[in-house]
C-alpha cells in the first residue's frame, strides 16, 4: 500500500470503495512492526484502534461521519486519552492509567479520527532530540544514526515513516516545528491559547501549545479547525471564532510582505545547505509576488537565555506534583516523609528533568529572584513589543527552524549549552505566542531534511497556511 500525504486522498479512496478504515489502520499497524526500530511509539492501541475503525467505516457506510473519518493519527504521550496510559515519556508515570481525556481527543474523537497510540518523547517534552526518554532515543527514518528531534520526536517520525497519517505534538520552545524539521514534515504551532491544553500534561504553561506534524497543509488546516476554540476547561483558551481554514487554501493569497531576520541567515551556526535551502525559497516567494526584505532583530542573543530562565521556573513549579504521595512512582522504602519525597523524585525523574527542575527551583529562589526571573520576564516583554513592532510592517517573518539537520544520536547529550542553542530561531514564536508552521524544503546532499519557518501575527493562522500551501503547490 502506497504511502497516502493527506485525508482527501483516503477519503476518496474510500468513497471509490477501493480502501476501507480497518484496511488502512492494518496497514498502519504493519508500517509500525516494520519500523519498530525507530522506536516513536510507547504504545500501539491495537484494539481500542480496531474498534474505532470499525465504528466509523459504519458511519462512513452510512453517511454521518465526520471531518476526520478516514484519518489515522497518532498522540504524543503527554496528552491524556480516558483509559489509556499516559506516562510523557518518564519512568514517574509508568503504569499511570488517565481518568479522563484532553480536550482534543475529545474533538478528534468527535469528527471519528481514529487514535493510533501514544508516541514517545523526551520527558515531560524536556528536550531537542528525543534522548531524554525513559523508553529510549526515537530514530530519524531518514538516517537511524540521527536524532528525530524533539521534544515530539514519536510524532515526527510516526508522520515520516508512515506509520500513521497524522500526529499531535506539543510545542513549548519548537518541539512541534524542530523534529517536523529534521524529519520532513510539516509542523504548525498555532497561537497561544488557540487550542485548549486541558488535558496535557503541563511542562511551562505560559508556553505550551498543542501543534500538529501532517504532510500536507490541508491536514494540518483541516486539524486546526477541528481542535481550536474555545473550551470551558481550560480558562487560558482564546473564546476568537474559529475561521474555516481549509476554505482559504484555495483562495488567491495576495501580494505579502514578509521580513528575513538577517541575523538568523547570518548565524555562524547555520548549516550552509539550510541557507542555500532558504535563499532558494525566497527567491520563490519573490517570484509568487511577494516583497521580501532582509530586517535587523538585535535581541537574537537573549531568547534562548530568557527562554530558559522562564520555562525552567514554570517546570519547577509545574513538577512538584510528582511526589510520590498523589500519584507517579513512589519510593516504597523511605523510612518518613521527607525521604518519601526525595527518593520517589530522585528514581522517577531523568537527569535532564531534574536538571531544569534544579535550575528553575533556584531563578525562583530568594536573592535570585529579581536577577533572573523577573529580569527574564522584562526581557520576554522587549522581544515581545519589537515583534508586534516588526509585524505592524510585516504579514510574515522568515527565518530557518533550526541550525543545522538532524545530527548524530549521542553527539550533543554531553554539551547541554549545543543543545539548549538548538533552539535559537524556534523560542522566537513561543516567547511571544505567535504562531510559526515548519515547511519542508527538500534534502541535503546526505538525503536529510532541510526546512523553513514561516511566522505571523497573533490567530493569522490563516494567512500562515494559505502561504505555506501556495509555496508548496497544494491549491
């Protein structure tokens, strides 16, 4: 069975009867046995995935099915499904069966998308490769040696390897759009607040978003559609209406301007193949009409460090949950209290969890406070103010999503300042909530994904992805 780039193709196909749902999920199901290797599921949902399938080719017979029947997808595993572990990739929530679900697994279950599993990560999404899992490194299909990227690393690879049509990942500093990069795919981080996050497991909650990884922009549109808006559960939730973005894919995208942060094409870091890649891509949107200009953003050396300082402290805050009393791991020999807590954190947390946890713990600690945290959030403010600046001029801003292809498994763990600057153009969007879409651009010469990030203003998502479709040739 060929491998199928979005859900009009299936829905077609089933429509022609020359593809049924429990067809397509089998074939699912032999894509994951075979590429078992790389290692992005925690877990198949074998049977409640069957029996979804099964539903919902009923309601396809019978002509009440939903937007989404006929797509299979995958959920990264630090959102909550009711009756189905939940772990976010950490040995503190092994075994954790959820009691309810996310709002979006509500809304997809809603429009019969059918859940596939829940797809590895690095921990509690702390991470850039997908190292930092207890269930072990998710593998790049396009090279096993390599890094999936992460944090939604499972997600990534689920979508390139065709291990199901579609995947839900979470970004709080680019882990939706970085290993959308390094494996191919397209990876859109909406708005903040766009989508509700009841229901995920939280990392920095001024941060976190849910996005998803597809391989086409109509997925990706059709899929915002269905999860954005607002929910009674989540009081952080924007209450805007929800335009219909599949609709505006075929519509004539109009003359944009858009700004190239100069400093990004000119990082020392950047790989040379990512900006050829990206200077081609200009020429194209200069050729599809749009003005493109080269603009200075001098505060590029201070995103990572506030980003850090700032999501670290949320993290702290967030994870001290996990004390082994409420739920999670519990240490079952500590002689009181105290060693209860230490020990169950201690067994239950990575190295990588409990080294933002430390770090967030002490930039929100007495005498430290106003040095680092609030000092952070000033910062955040600044870049915040000259991007609604920059796109006061602009409809986009341009610039590469990482610096380099996906690099070696094992080559950066060691140096955890090259793997926190992996980051550098994607904390961009997430410091100031704006939305940003990954846009595969091809291969390098090693036959590894290369990419551009497109962002825009606060809910212009639908100028983002009626761009994004036109410069790859979907309408």
């Amino acid at each position: 069975m060929k491998k199928y780039s979005s859900l009009t193709e299936i829905q077609s196909l089933i429509d022609q009867k020359k593809l049924s749902l429990p067809e397509l999920l089998d074939h699912y199901f032999q894509q994951i046995e075979i590429h078992k290797h790389l290692n992005a599921f925690n877990e198949v949902f074998f049977y409640s995935a069957a029996e979804q399938a099964k539903l919902v080719q009923q309601k396809i017979e019978n002509g009440s099915a939903g937007k989404l029947a006929g797509m299979v997808i995958g959920i990264k595993d630090n959102i909550s499904y009711k009756d189905h572990e939940v772990t976010a990739s950490s040995k503190m929530l092994e075994g954790f069966i959820s009691p309810y679900s996310a709002t979006v697994i509500e809304r997809l279950i809603a429009e019969d998308a059918v859940i596939i599993g829940r797809l590895n990560c690095d921990e509690f999404a702390m991470g850039g490769s997908n190292e930092t899992s207890y269930y072990g490194p998710v593998k790049n299909a396009a090279d096993p040696e390599r890094v999936a990227g992460g944090s939604s690393g499972g997600s990534a690879v689920a979508v390139q390897a065709d291990l199901c049509l579609s995947a839900l990942g979470t970004d709080t500093g680019g882990s939706v759009r970085q290993p959308a990069a390094f494996c191919g795919c397209i990876g859109l981080k909406p708005t903040y607040g766009r989508i509700s996050r009841y229901g995920v497991i939280a990392y920095a909650s001024s941060f976190d978003q849910v996005g998803t990884i597809t391989s086409s922009v109509s997925d990706a549109a059709l899929l915002l559609e269905v999860l954005a808006g607002a929910d009674e559960y989540d009081s952080t939730v924007s209450r805007a209406d929800v335009p219909r973005y599949t609709a505006s894919l075929g519509r004539p995208v109009g003359k944009k301007r858009m700004a190239v942060l100069k400093e990004t094409l000119d990082s020392e870091a950047l790989d040379p193949a990512i900006k050829a890649s990206i200077l081609k891509a200009i020429e194209t949107f200069k050729a599809q009409g749009h003005t493109v200009d080269f603009v200075s953003f001098d505060l590029l050396d201070y995103l990572v460090p506030a980003y850090y300082v700032l999501t670290t402290a949320e993290a702290s805050s967030n994870l001290s949950r996990y004390d082994g009393v409420h739920y999670g791991h519990r240490n079952l020999e500590a002689a009181n209290l105290n060693d209860l807590y230490k020990q169950s954190r201690a067994e239950g947390f990575g190295d990588e969890v409990k080294t933002r946890i430390l770090l967030g713990t002490f930039v929100l600690s007495a005498g430290y406070y106003d040095a680092y945290y609030q000092k952070a959030q000033q910062v955040r403010r600044l870049i915040r103010e000259k991007m609604e600046a920059l796109l006061k001029d602009y409809d986009l801003i341009l610039t590469p999503v990482t610096p380099t292809p996906a690099f070696k498994i094992g080559e950066n763990l060691s140096d955890p300042l090259v793997m926190y600057m992996a980051d550098i153009f994607t904390v961009l969007a997430s410091l100031t909530g704006i939305p940003a879409i990954a846009i595969p651009l091809g291969n390098n010469n090693e036959g590894l994904p290369l990419s551009i990030q497109l962002m825009t203003r606060h809910f212009g998502e639908e100028a983002l992805l009626q761009i994004s479709g036109a410069f790859l040739n979907e309408n």
